[in-house]
C-alpha cells in the first residue's frame, strides 16, 4: 500500500519506465502521468487485500486471483469495497 501511495503522490504510475521496463515513453505526451488523482486505484497481483484511503483516492490491492479465489466487490456510492472469495465444496 505504501508504494501505491507513492506512485500517487509521484502522479506517474510507472515511474521506472523505460529504464527497467521495457516500455517505450510516448512521443507527444507520457501516458503513465497523472493530471489528476483518480477517485478509485486497484493493484492486482499482491500479496493481500488491502485498503487505504489517501489524498481523496481509494487504493485497493487484490491478492492473485488464482492462487487467493479473492476479488473486490465495489459499492459505486462511497467506493467501499470488500473481499470475496470463492470455494467449491464437492
């Protein structure tokens, strides 16, 4: 969570790019910049669910779905979101 508040504060969501990415910068603008803060940011591929709110912008970190069976279920009202995970009892 702390990196992806970082990435937030830094407002460029790639911040390593092209130097140890192999991304290539865009020609008129770099797509990776923020020019404002989204209301909703969701990392998948963690090791947890988390959330923490910062700066007026929800972060929410997924756990690897085919490993955890978890994802995010959203309330577009207040962007609450909680875990759901899945199991199949035979």
């Amino acid at each position: 969570l702390e990196m992806s508040r970082k990435l937030l504060q830094w407002g460029h969501l790639c911040p390593t790019a092209p130097d140890t990415l192999a991304l290539h910068p865009g020609i008129k603008k770099d797509v990776f910049v923020l020019s404002e803060s989204p209301n909703l940011l969701v990392i998948g591929n963690q090791k947890e669910f988390k959330t923490l709110e910062w700066n007026k912008t929800k972060i929410i970190t997924l756990p690897n779905f085919s490993q955890s069976s978890t994802i995010g279920i959203f309330t577009t009202d207040d962007l609450k979101c909680d875990p759901m995970e899945f199991k199949i009892v035979l």
